[in-house]
C-alpha cells in the first residue's frame, strides 16, 4: 500500500510547485509563455487546491482507510487537471472532485460525526464546479472554507482529548452549515457572503485556540513542541485573515486570502507533514529544529504581505519570501529524510 503512497507524494509536491509558479506569473513576477487554454496565473487557485491539496488529502484518506480502490481518487484528479489544464476539457475533473468525499462518506456509515468532513467535502466539489463555469471570488470562497473547515474537522477530532462534548460538536457543525449556506449565497454576492463568514470564522477560531490540544502540547519536547507552536500560530493568521474579511473583503481580498492560505493553511501544513507523510510514504524521519527556519519565514512573509497594503514597494519581497519559505521547508524536509534513512541503516548494520 505504501508504494501508492510513495508515487503520489511526488506528484503532489510537483503539483504546489507548479502552483507556485502560477502565483508567481499571477503576481507579474515570472512568465512561463505556455500555450494553454487558461494562462497559467488564472489557474493558480485551481492548481492550490484541487491539484495539490485534493491530491494530498484523498492519499491520506486511501492510506489511512487501507483501502487501493481510493487512489483512483487522486489520480482521477491529477488526469482531470492535467485535461482541464491542455484541453479545457473539465468532466474528470469534476468527476474527481466529486469522488474525494467518497473515504469521508464510507467513515461517517459508522461514525455519523464524520458529517463535518462531508460538508467540507462537498465545499471542494462545489469550489472546482464554480471554477469551470468561470464563478471566480464563489469559487475561490468555496475552495478557502472547504480547507478551513476540513483542518478544522481534525482538529475537532483531537479536541475531544481535552473535554470537546457533543455540545461542541453540534456548534461546529451549525457554524459549518452556516457556511456552505454563505457560499451558496457568494454566487449572488460574494463580498457580502465574505463579510457574513469572516465574522462567523473569526468567533470560531477563538473556540479551537481554548480548546486544542496544541494548548497543552506546547508544553512538551520536540517533535510535539514544534507542532504545537506551528498550529497556534496558524489559529491566529485564520481568525486575522477573517477579521479582513469582516471588515472589508472587496479592500482585503488578497491580504485576507493570503492571511488563510498561507498563514492558517500551510501552518498546518508544517505542523503535520513531520506526521502524515512519513505515515503515507511509509518511511522513517527523525524531527530537527532546522524546520523552524522556514516556519519562521513564512510568517515574516505573511507579515509583509499584509504590510504591503500600505507599502506597496515591499509585495514583491513578500511574495519571494512567501515561495521561498514553502519550498525551503520541503527541501529541508527531504534532507531529513534522507538523514533519518541514513542513520535507520546506519543503526541496523
């Protein structure tokens, strides 16, 4: 099973640069001249989520349920992007979209709390539905708020380690229909929608940060220390993002958006990836505090992206540091990889 695991992860990481390169020539700093259906820098957000983020979470998904059947999941997206990308053709990649709530749905027949990554499921089919039809800010809207909520979902999961009841539960899941509602409701006016969801994401990110279980893990030894700092501070770029949008989304679209993506989400990211990937490529990595070099980068990044709305000249830096931080961090995940499997073999002889 594991082999599945270890051919996506590539495709994946190929996938975010690729998406990188597409928010480079979105924000004017680079220029592929590729001949496609779409230019390239429109198609960044598509790349982001559906490409790297669906790709990446439904081989979790295949790995974690054990199940070889789920791994056409992602490779049905990655084929439907690839086609949608040279073609304009979107049937697979709708078809694939569809199909990534297909691991949440054989969960929830036994685990009915498994609702609330349904709900953020249907978000990412809905986000990708909205892009092919050129429904570009509901799209984008979709797509934020379906990896919004699908973190947060695990995030829940954990948070009843520390005393989470049912009441918590049923409050999520009310606010999560209260957001697929917003998002329905974007396609008619989306910076009302946004400005009604900053609001109720922002109130609800204060609930996760006093009772995540990062609270306690924070004090404790590395690997866990790591993460733990990572997720608080991935709470607060999600509840500052938000806040932009409450105030105004038509003024902070790009700072709020950048605040989620990449403040929250590859937050996130860094927490886990000492975690879910070596569980989905099944191989050995041994934690070292290098990793907080470009944790660190990529929140002085976000922080002069936001700046940036007031001094414009320093955008350009923001961005370079933004990418850079991102591939940083996965050059120097490999490079512990390949010491952890060193020192594994080096033990064994």
């Amino acid at each position: 099973m594991h082999k599945f695991g270890r051919i996506f992860l590539p495709i994946a990481i190929i996938l975010m640069l690729l998406a990188i390169t597409a928010g480079l020539e979105r924000g004017g700093l680079h220029s592929t001249n590729l001949k496609l259906v779409h230019p390239l820098g429109n198609l960044h957000f598509l790349i982001f989520f559906a490409g790297f983020f669906g790709t990446l979470l439904s081989v979790e998904s295949a790995v974690g349920q054990g199940k070889k059947i789920l791994f056409l999941i992602p490779a049905t997206i990655i084929v439907g992007l690839i086609l949608y990308i040279a073609t304009g053709f979107w049937l697979l990649l709708v078809a694939g979209s569809l199909a990534f709530s297909i691991p949440s749905i054989i969960v929830f027949k036994t685990r009915r709390e498994y609702i609330t990554f349904l709900l953020a499921c249907f978000l990412f089919a809905l986000g990708t539905i909205l892009y092919v039809f050129d429904f570009y800010y509901p799209s984008a809207i979709a797509y934020i708020y379906f990896l919004t909520f699908y973190i947060l979902a695990e995030r829940l999961e954990l948070a009843k380690i520390v005393g989470a009841d049912k009441r918590s539960f049923r409050h999520f899941l009310s606010n999560e229909i209260i957001v697929v509602g917003l998002v329905f409701f974007s396609i008619y006016d989306a910076f009302i929608a946004l400005r009604i969801l900053g609001a109720v994401v922002f109130l609800l990110t204060f609930w996760f940060i006093s009772n995540d279980l990062a609270r306690k893990t924070i004090k404790t030894r590395e690997p866990a220390k790591y993460s733990a700092v990572a997720m608080l501070s991935g709470y607060f770029w999600l509840a500052f993002g938000n806040l932009l949008f409450l105030i105004s989304p038509s003024t902070f679209w790009g700072e709020g958006i950048h605040s989620i993506t990449l403040g929250f989400v590859f937050s996130m990211v860094f927490a886990h990836a000492p975690i879910i990937f070596p569980n989905v490529g099944k191989f050995k990595f041994i934690f070292s505090k290098i990793l907080y070099i470009p944790f660190l980068l990529l929140h002085i990044s976000i922080m002069l992206r936001v700046l940036s709305y007031l001094l414009p000249t320093i955008k350009t830096i923001s961005l370079h540091l933004n990418y850079s931080s991102i591939i940083l961090f996965f050059v120097t995940f490999f490079i512990l990889v390949v010491r952890s499997k060193a020192k594994s073999a080096k033990s064994i002889a």
